[in-house]
C-alpha cells in the first residue's frame, strides 16, 4: 500500500483509524435509511388523509425542524461530551423516535373508524419525525466533521464523501422498505400502509440501540482539527470569530439551499413520476401480461408497478414510483462514489462548482417539460447531489480548529432549508404541475455554484488541500 493510502486513515501522531472511521461511516447509512424512508412518506399521506402536495410537506418541515432546534445543542454537547458521548446520545435519541412510531400508527388506523382526526393522526407522525431527526442532528453535527480529522488533511473532502457514499446506500434502501410498509395492500387491493407503517421504525429503534452499545466500547479518540486561521489564540477578537470568514458563512447559506433542493427534489419524486412521466406504451402491459404467465413472482412484483390512472392510461404506480426513487439513490451513489475519487484528483471548490452548474441545467430541462428527456434530468440531478452536501460542509470548516464542532452546528442548522423550500415548491406545483416546481430547486443550485466557483475568495485559500490559508 502506498504511502498516500496509508495517510487515508492514518492522523499525524501515527494513529490508524480505519475501524474507528468504517464505525463512523455505519452512521451515515442509518441517516440515509431514515430520510429515504421520509422521502417517499409524503404521498402516502397524501393519499390516506386527502392532502394536498403543499400540506404534505409539513412532513419535511417536521423533520428539518428537528435540525433547526437541536444543532446547536448538539454542537455544544459534542464540545463536552467529546465525539463518542455526543453519537451515543443522537443513537437513544433515535431509537426514542422509532418507538413513538407504534403508537402513532395505532392511532392513524383509528382514522377510518372516525374516532380521531386525520389532523390529530398527522400530527403524531410528525413529532415522530422530529424526534428522530433530532436524535439525526446529534450524529451529523459530530460525524461529518469528525471524518474529516480521521487521518491526513489531504483527503478531508476524500473522508467525507466516502462515509457519505454509506449515506446513499441508506438511501437506496429506505424507499423500498418505505414501498413494502407504505404503500402495501391486502388480497382484496386495499391499502394496508397505515397499519404497518410502525414496523421500518421499530426495527430502527432496536439497530440503533445495538449500535450505540458498540460506540460505548469501541475506540472513539477526541481529536482536534487543525488551526489553520489561528481561531484557537483569540479569547474575544471578532476577527477571530468563526463568522468574519465568509468560506464559513456562506457555507451556512449554499447548505441551506442544497438541502432545500434536495429535499423538493426527493420528497416529490413519487408525485412527479406517478404524474409528469408520458404514457407507458400499451407494447408494455402486454409484455407484463404475456411475462405473468411464466414468472409468478416477478411478474406480480412488475405489474405492482404500473396502473391504469383516472384517465384510463397505463402509468407509474405509487409502489412503482418508490422503487425507482431507489434508482435514482443508485445514480447518488454512482455520484459519491466516483465523486470521492474525482474530489482526489481535482480541488473540491470545482468539482462542486461544475456539479451546480450541471443541476441547474437539469432542473430547467425537468421545468421544460420535454418528455422523457425531462424524466432522465430527474435522475442526471439525483447524481450531480451526490458530493455536494459533504463538500459544502468540507470546504465550509477548513481551518476553522477547535471551533470546527462549533461551525458544524451552524451548518447542520442550515439544513433547516428542507423544511422551508419544499412546501414552495409543492405550492407552486399545486397551482401549475410538477415539472414546473423545479424552478425552485434550480435557483438553489446557481448559488451552490457561485459557492464552489468563488470559494478560494472567500477562504483566502488556493484549495481545500491547502495547508494555510494563502493570506488572512
């Protein structure tokens, strides 16, 4: 192995800290399994309680909430209880929510007997959902930047797109879980989802439990990121304060942003796929019609796919549209994936410049409405995300020291923006269509590319693999 690699994982004191970052890394699969699960909730809820494309992102607000009010806590705590006490307390704290999800789900099935409101059952769901994002919050305000001190500076950006490479294969699971649980149906056709929707968050509960008794006897060393903006000499100076290096405020701002696109953009991709998609060819139901015949199993489990909609044409089923947003998770984690190797060759302000300016033609392209190439940008947005938010945070806490935790607790605030875009976003689908809600997210990709184009500006540095900053 040469050298480099070896510096991978291993810190300046000769630590090697390959377990202790594979550990880490399970977190991210965890997070990415639980959003992936929320975002195909939406129109299951949609469905069962008559909402609207707007009131249904109350969802998403719920969750990114979650975000909003306990980052800084979880940044302060992160301070006194160091890395491991910081994770443990985010792992009880999911588990709490997924349990809540028992609860919650015998009383949504009260909703049909008339004895409680839809508003009270959706009311429920939500605080569960907030629960467990803000056990979430504890774990992303801690893991990301710890990655990026788990071994030579170099690969920081390397690190942390890596373990969120674990985070897209969370996400490619959590749909299809969702499809099974949600959007199930009895013998007879009908809808069983809100009777079995507890049982994805139950079994989260009890992984995580398992999960935080590992933490509690593994090797978790507190290590501290560089100074490279000397942060850590000042006591009062406010030119010493975390928030006179513009890299790091308008890090907070482009997270923001990025969240909020991604958040429109996943949690309507059922919507968008059940109604922007163009006619499915008749040549199809056949082939379904003839393949039953010889396939049982797999036959049922296409035809599971497809119906035949109000206007008595053959489209994307609810179910259907959820096993494909595990393929557009594929495409995200295509994107982390290369991403992380590109990000070793290339500096990161670029990679995430060029990625912005790729979404943006996506999402116009979606906005435009032309078919099927409209339908192919949907997933081509699913891979140009994929290094974006690791990226931002990387480039946002570079140099920052000790005061990384701190500056990390800010931008997982910033995620705070999926709450807020997404219900503009179905507000303008509501009033136009689908494709047109992606105007939305366009704009937040056009400032994600200022970002990464003008980031050695703000940061004073050449790149992200800069050992200090160029001048102060």
């Amino acid at each position: 192995m040469s050298s480099n690699k070896k510096s991978m994982f291993t810190t300046e004191d000769g630590q090697n800290l390959v377990f202790t970052f594979i550990l880490v890394s399970s977190l991210f699969l965890l997070w990415g399994f639980c959003n992936g699960m929320i975002d195909v909730m939406d129109k299951h809820f949609q469905d069962e309680l008559g909402l609207t494309k707007s009131q249904s992102a109350w969802v998403q607000f719920a969750h990114y909430l979650g975000y909003f009010l306990m980052s800084i806590p979880a940044g302060w705590l992160a301070v006194k209880l160091g890395y491991k006490g910081g994770i443990i307390v985010g792992l009880l704290i999911v588990a709490l929510g997924g349990f809540w999800f028992i609860p919650a789900t015998r009383i949504h099935e009260m909703v049909k007997l008339g004895s409680v409101s839809p508003a009270t059952a959706f009311v429920m769901f939500l605080i569960g959902v907030c629960v467990i994002a803000t056990g979430l919050t504890f774990l992303e305000t801690i893991a990301n930047p710890y990655t990026t001190v788990l071994g030579d500076k170099q690969f920081a950006a390397t690190r942390i797109n890596l373990a969120q490479s674990c985070n897209g294969i969370g996400w490619i699971f959590g749909p299809i879980v969702g499809s099974m649980f949600f959007y199930s149906k009895d013998a007879m056709g009908n809808n069983t989802g809100s009777q079995t929707l507890y049982i994805p968050y139950m079994g989260v509960a009890f992984a995580v439990i398992g999960i935080a008794v590992i933490f509690y006897f593994a090797n978790v060393p507190d290590i501290k990121s560089k100074d490279d903006y000397h942060l850590d000499n000042s006591t009062s100076g406010a030119s010493h304060s975390i928030w006179s290096h513009p890299h790091f405020v308008l890090a907070v701002v482009a997270q923001f942003l990025y969240v909020a696109a991604q958040a429109g953009i996943f949690s309507f991709f059922i919507n968008y796929m059940t109604a922007e998609v163009p006619a499915i060819p008749a040549r199809w139901d056949a082939a379904l019609t003839n393949l039953s015949s010889n396939a049982g199993f797999l036959s049922n489990w296409l035809r599971g796919w497809f119906e035949t909609n109000k206007d008595g044409v053959l489209a994307i089923s609810n179910k259907g549209a959820s096993n494909l947003a595990s393929l557009g998770f594929v495409c995200f984690l295509i994107g982390r994936f290369s991403g992380a190797a590109i990000l070793r060759k290339f500096s990161a302000h670029k990679v995430l410049g060029l990625y912005g300016v790729m979404n943006v033609i996506m999402t116009f392209v979606v906005f435009l409405k032309i078919g099927w190439i409209s339908v192919a940008c949907v997933f081509l947005s699913y891979f140009f995300m994929s290094i974006m938010f690791p990226t931002i945070f990387a480039l946002g806490i570079f140099g920052l020291g000790a005061r990384a935790k701190r500056a990390s607790s800010f931008i997982v605030m910033a995620i705070m923006g999926g709450a807020v875009l997404p219900k503009l976003m179905g507000h303008v689908a509501d009033v136009y269509n689908m494709s047109r809600g992606f105007i939305v997210p366009m704009f937040c990709f056009a400032f994600v590319a200022f970002y990464g184009y003008n980031w050695p500006k703000f940061s004073k540095a050449k790149s992200l693999n800069s050992v200090a900053p160029v001048a102060h």
